[in-house]
C-alpha cells in the first residue's frame, strides 16, 4: 500500500470518527433529554402528592412550592444539557486537532516526496551533464 | 628547396603541424557555456520553477496553500459544529421553559386556580430560570473555551511545522543549487583546465637535421624533384600518408621518427 493510500486511510478515519464522536453525543442528548423528562414527571408527582398529603395543593402557595420545584429542575437539565455540551466540545476538539496534526503531517509528507523526486531529477541532469562534458573531453 | 618541400609534405602527411589551438578554445569556451547555460537555468527555476512544472512535481508552496486551505476549511466546520451545539443547549432551555410554562398553566387549571393565579406563577417562574440560563452559558462558555484553547495549541503546532518546512525547503533548494553549481563549476574547470594543458603540452617538431639524420639512419634516399613528363602534371594528387613509406619499400610502423621535447 502506498503511502498517500494509507494517508487518505487515515483521514478518512479522523472523519469517520469526528462523525462517531458526533453522533455519540446526540445519542446520549436524546437519551438525557428522554431520561429528563422522566425524571421531571416523577419529581413533579412527587411534590404534588406531598401537597395532597398536607392539604395545601390547591392553594396559590403550593403554586410557589411547585415553582421551586420547577426551578430546581430546571437548573438540573441546563446542568445536564450544557455538561453534556460541552463534553461534545472537547471531545470534537480532540478530534480536529488530530485532524489538524493529519493535515500537518501529509503536507511534510508530501514535500519530501517532491524534495525526493526534485532531487533525483537534478541528479539524474547532473549525471547527463557531466556525461556528455566527459564525451566532449575525449 | 626540393628537401624543405619534400619535409614540409612529410610534417603534413605524419599530421605534426597540426594547430590545437582551436579544439582547446573550443573545450574552454564549452566549459565556460556550459557553466553560463548551468546559471541561467538556475535563475529561471528560481522564478518559475520549471523543474517542477516539466516533471509534474508540487512545489512546496502549493503543498502548503492546500494544506492551509484544507486546515481553514476544517476549523471552519468545527467551529460551525460548536455554534449548533451552543445553540442546540439554548434551543433545549427555552424548550423546557415553554414545556413548563404550559403545565404551570394546565396544572393551575386542574386544580381549580384562577387564571391570574396560573399567570403569575408562570411569570415567577420565568424569572427564576435566569440561574439556569446562566449555569448553562457559563458551562458553555467554559467548554468553548477550553476547545478553543486545545485547537490553538494545535494550530501553533501546525503553523510552526509549517515554517519548519518552508525553513528546510528552503536550505534543501539552496544545497541543491550549490550542488549544481558545484558540478557546473566542476565540469567547466575541468574543461578549461584541460583545454590549458593541452596548450601547454610540447608540440613534436622536426628541424631539418633531424629529418637528414633519419634519412641516414633509416637508409633513406633523398627525394628528388620530378623531372621529365612528370614535372609537367600539373594536377593534384592526393597521395595516402602511408605511401610515402611503402613506396620506399619501408613499413610505416617501422620508422621512428624522433622529435624535440
């Protein structure tokens, strides 16, 4: 296998695996979204049959105590939500530098190969030259 | 006058008086082309690269223009990526927000609330989400932060690869291009050299004398001039160098003949 095969191997893995870790991380934001509401419903059901018990649930005050409640999910899934977020960041940041370093990598690559090639041309003019200045001398 | 003829047509026929003088100008002036040819290319190359453009070769500029497009094009798509996850955090928090405001609403309505009431409470809640909100945008910032940071790093990493290539480009062409010239200037010195070497070397002679002293030596009878019929054919003979001496009965390889150093 040559080397500029194996080199769009590897960059087709870097993408492919940009693409995992992407795909990795909608999965888990629909399964926390999923997980979320459920959770929500139960916390909800919670506080709710806690005011049934102490008679205060159709009062505006239980309205305040459901609002807590409210709020402190609320913190929960931006905690959760923006967490999640920002794993997907670094973890796709992860990624592109390797694809940064791949880019970096095939550009030195592919200037030795020239360098390689130039080299071996001006040899082979040298060759030539001093060749036929040696025919001419005889 | 007969003899100095005869020797004369002798010098001609062994090649002795033949002038050098113009294959050495010719060998230097070569070298000196040689060399003037070597120079000029290497000027064109230098401007427009041609060694790379007639053997298909990518120069390094152009290796390193894609790979700085390729790098641009890439960032591009993951910064866009980091703008759809950010906006995707705010589009899930004000989704939630809407979600719970309706069921502040429809719960209120349950439980037999009044519709104030019910407004109020979503109003209240509204404004307690500012800590949520924030708590996400911090972390979001956060984590954009620390991403942006990383691919900085790589970035620097990248860059400074780059300019370490274009560095040994660079010191390659210019070792390259001595050696080159190094050749160039190496056949062209050998060319002159040898061009003023061979002007240099002692040219054989015959003095009269020794042409006598040959003769003797050699058994040799003098030659004499035409005379009779002979000395009235007027046209030109071309007679081969050898037959002088087989004409004599003499084997050319034979005859030594001897010259001053």
């Amino acid at each position: 296998m040559s080397w500029k095969s194996t080199m769009n191997n590897a960059l087709a893995a870097i993408n492919q695996q940009y693409a995992d870790v992407s795909n990795y991380y909608d999965q888990a934001d629909l399964e926390f979204e999923t997980q979320f509401k459920s959770y929500r419903g139960q916390a909800m059901t919670d506080a709710i049959n806690s005011m049934a018990q102490n008679d205060v649930f159709e009062s505006p005050v239980s309205e305040k105590q459901l609002n807590r409640q409210r709020k402190a999910l609320s913190e929960q899934y931006a905690t959760g939500k923006s967490s999640l977020a920002g794993q997907k960041m670094s973890a796709l940041g992860s990624v592109e530098s390797q694809r940064i370093n791949y880019y970096q990598n095939l550009a030195s690559l592919q200037q030795q190969s020239s360098a390689s090639k130039r080299s071996s041309i001006a040899s082979g003019i040298g060759t030539g030259i001093g060749l036929a200045a040696s025919i001419a001398m005889l | 006058m007969t003899t100095n003829s005869h020797d004369d047509s002798l010098r001609n026929l062994l090649g002795l008086n033949e002038s050098k003088i113009s294959d050495t100008t010719a060998l230097a002036l070569g070298g000196l082309g040689v060399g003037l040819i070597g120079l000029q290319w290497l000027q064109n190359q230098e401007k427009d690269n041609s060694l790379n453009r007639i053997f298909g070769i990518t120069s390094t500029g152009k290796i390193l223009k894609r790979s700085r497009a390729n790098v641009a094009a890439s960032t591009a798509q993951y910064n866009a990526d980091l703008d759809k996850i950010s906006s995707g955090v705010e589009g899930g928090m004000k989704a939630m927000e809407a979600r719970e405001k309706d069921a502040i609403d429809t719960s209120a309505r349950a439980r037999g609330l009044d519709a104030k009431i019910s407004q109020a409470s979503q109003e209240q809640y509204g404004a307690s989400l500012s800590g949520a909100y924030a708590t996400a945008h911090k972390a979001l910032a956060e984590a954009r932060a620390s991403a942006t940071s990383q691919l900085g790093g790589a970035m620097a990493n990248y860059n400074m690869g780059l300019a370490e290539q274009q560095f040994k480009d660079l010191m390659q062409t210019r070792a390259e291009r001595a050696g080159i010239l190094g050749e160039i200037g190496g056949i062209a010195g050998s060319l002159i050299k040898n061009a003023a070497e061979r002007e240099s070397m002692p040219q054989p002679s015959m003095g009269e004398g020794d042409l006598a002293k040959t003769r003797i030596e050699q058994n040799i009878p003098e030659l004499q001039a035409p005379t009779g019929i002979e000395a009235l054919d007027t046209t030109v003979r071309v007679v081969p160098p050898l037959k002088a001496f087989t004409d004599q009965g003499l084997n050319p390889l034979q005859v030594n003949i001897p010259y001053r150093r």
